[in-house]
C-alpha cells in the first residue's frame, strides 16, 4: 500500500541514489587515478636523482644501487634528452616491430609533446666538482605506464555499463507500458464491438419491418447502406482487439469505395478529387481496417479545413510499392507536429480524443507492415499525409 502511494518519489529517491552513487564511484576513480600519477612522477623523480648520481662522478660507492634503481622501471614509457637535443637514453617505449633507435629518432618530437601532454618534464641536472654550480645535463620525459592508461578510461566504460544499464530497463519499462496500452486498446475494441451489436441486430429487424410497410424504398436503401457501414466499424473494432487477418486485395477498388462513401455524406463545401490508376493493384490488406485508416486520414483533411477547401487522393505505383497522398487545404503543421500527430491522446482539435492518427499508425505499421507519414506540410497551405504498402 505504502508503496503504491509513494511509487513517484520512490522513484525520485531511487534515481537520486544512483546518481549518488556512480558520483562517489567517479570520484574515487579519479582520485586514485590522481593517487597513481604522483606515485609514479614520485617513481621517476628517484630515477632522474639516480641518473644524475651516475652522471656527476666517475667514482661512486653505490654504483650498484643506482643501476638498480634505473633498471627497476619495465612499465613506464621514458625519453632523456640531452641539452643540445639528442637522445640520451630511452626505454619502455613501443615501437611497433621497428628498429628501436630509428624509431626514436624518426618520431622524437611526437613522442616529446605526447610526453609533455601527459606529465611535466623532470630536470636532470648535476653538480660541476670544479666550480661546485648546478650543470644542466637533460630533461626526463615520460607518458603514462599502460595500467594508468587503463585506468584512464575505466570511468568512462562504467559510464558506458550504466549507460546501457539504463537503457535496458527503459526498454522494459517501456515496453511494459506499451503492452499494457495494447491489452487496454485491445479491451476497449472488443468491448465497443459487442456493444454496438446489440442495437444493430435490433435495426436490423426494424429494417425487414420496414420493407413489410409502405415505405419509400430509396428510404430503405439508405438505412440500409449505414447499416452495412455499422456492421463494418463493428468489425473493425473486433479485428483491432487481435492480429487480423490479410487477404490479397485490390487497393484500387477498396480506395475508390470507401472514398466515394465518405464523400456522399460530407460537406458539399469540400471539393473532392479522386486519382487512382486505371489498372488494379494488389496488396495484403485487411479491407476494413483500411478503410478505417482511410476514413480517419480523410475526417482529418476535412477537420483541418474546417469543413471547406480541397481535399484530393493520388495513388501512384513505383516498382514494388504503392503510394496515397491525401492533399488537403487546411491550416497545416509545423516541422515539430510531423511524429507528435501520430502520439496517442495528442489532438490539436478543441474536440477529440486524439487516437484516429494513432490508431492509423498502428493499423498501417504493424499489421501491414507499411509506412505513414507527414510527407510534407505548411502552415495556412495544407498537408500531405502519405500511406505506404508493398505490392504482391
């Protein structure tokens, strides 16, 4: 109970945690890193004092000691340099299967500003006996030992787990929130087909009373008309609760019924337009749910324009496709509009739900495996709204 109450500042408190915890996670990171740099220029400082032990005497009584001390670095990459620029010594450094010393040469300046980048430069200086001054010798250059190196991009590869981490359980979540929408849209359809059956069983039987009386015919004949049309959105509603079933069909013919419906009982202040070829174009189609998709885009059209301008369908064939544009005069849509129409529940209507465009969507992606888009739009011009399917 506690937790259902409090599920959003849980939440809160659980992102906040984590945030806390990948900074003190970073944090020691880089301070160990820090840790490991002074330790090692602390390493080369040692090293440097040895080599200037060796270069200010001839003779010294811990001669085996300092070349102990130079010889106890395998790990880190170094460069003397001498005061008038050549190389002194050198050691650690890859040289990637080349002759050791023509490498050096040919790539010393490089090597030099990589060095310099990486750690400031140590002076390697020695007393002159003779006149007791300070004598320059060289300076000592030296990268980063390849475990600091390693160290170096640990952060961001623990940037990188918590990254994908994070995507991992969006996803889910994500994907959770979308089944759960499924099951509800797929509840609410089939709960609206069953009950729009029951009354139209009824009118139905009302129908047949009718033809019984004295009744203009052409009367009947409408009824009747908006009784099939009934029947169909019932089963629309029943086939979107489930993965419907496709049937080759010519999209040519189910176009040109469903717009000459829908253009029979609009506005006589729209000005229809209709271009489909001639010849007949097949595409696994569930017919009523395409002609829902149809009817939806065209209400959309007709919305847009407020009940009055041009709406026109143009239906082209390239190779293995076929296309429907449907043109209309309205007021258009800006660039950021084109995916947010297609978002369930987004409207830019005073009126409605805002689940025709959505639903379309659904319709055409994934049960046709087709494409929807606003191809193109301007704002007081109108908009084109394109269906994509594949031909068979």
């Amino acid at each position: 109970m506690f937790f259902t109450k409090n599920r959003q500042l849980i939440r809160w408190i659980i992102i906040i945690a984590s945030f806390a915890i990948i900074s003190l996670i970073l944090w020691n990171t880089y301070t160990f890193f820090q840790k490991f740099k002074e330790e090692e220029r602390a390493k080369m400082e040692i090293w440097s004092s040895a080599q200037k032990e060796i270069s200010s005497t001839k003779e010294n009584n811990n001669i085996d000691l300092l070349l102990k001390i130079l010889g106890s670095n395998n790990t880190t990459p170094i460069l003397v340099i001498n005061v008038d620029k050549s190389i002194s010594s050198y050691n650690n450094i890859i040289t990637k299967g080349e002759n050791d010393s023509l490498y050096i040469a040919n790539n010393k300046e490089r090597l030099i500003k990589q060095y310099e980048a990486e750690n400031t430069p140590i002076r390697i200086s020695y007393i002159d006996p003779s006149t007791q001054k300070e004598v320059l010798a060289g300076k000592l250059y030296y990268g980063n030992a390849p475990l600091l190196n390693k160290l170096k991009y640990y952060p961001l590869a623990l940037l990188l787990i918590i990254l994908l981490f994070a995507s991992v359980v969006y996803f889910f979540y994500r994907s959770s929130k979308i089944a759960a929408q499924n099951k509800l849209w797929s509840g609410m359809a089939k709960e609206t087909a069953h009950q729009i059956g029951t009354p139209l069983s009824s009118l139905i039987g009302w129908t047949e009373i009718l033809k019984t009386e004295n009744v203009n015919p052409e009367y009947i004949l409408e009824i009747e008309k908006d009784i099939d049309r009934l029947q169909t959105i019932t089963e629309r509603f029943s086939k979107i609760g489930s993965l419907p079933e496709l049937e080759k069909t010519n999209i040519v013919k189910e176009t040109q019924d469903t717009y000459n419906y829908l253009k029979s009982r609009s506005s006589k202040l729209i000005n229809f337009t209709l271009k489909l070829p001639k010849d007949p174009i097949y595409v696994n189609l569930n017919p009523q749910l395409y002609s829902w998709t149809i009817e939806n885009l065209v209400k959309n059209a007709i919305d847009a324009m407020r009940g009055k301008g041009d709406l026109t369908l143009v239906m082209t064939q390239l190779e293995n496709k076929v296309k429907i544009n449907i043109i209309d005069t309205g007021k258009g849509l800006t660039k950021s509009q084109f995916k947010n129409v297609f978002e369930p529940g987004y409207t830019t209507k005073k009126r409605g739900w805002g689940l025709g465009l959505s639903l379309a969507k659904r319709i055409v992606e994934d049960f046709h495996d087709g494409k929807i888009k606003v191809s193109q739009s301007q704002i007081g011009k109108g908009t084109i709204m394109q269906i994509a399917f594949k031909t068979v």
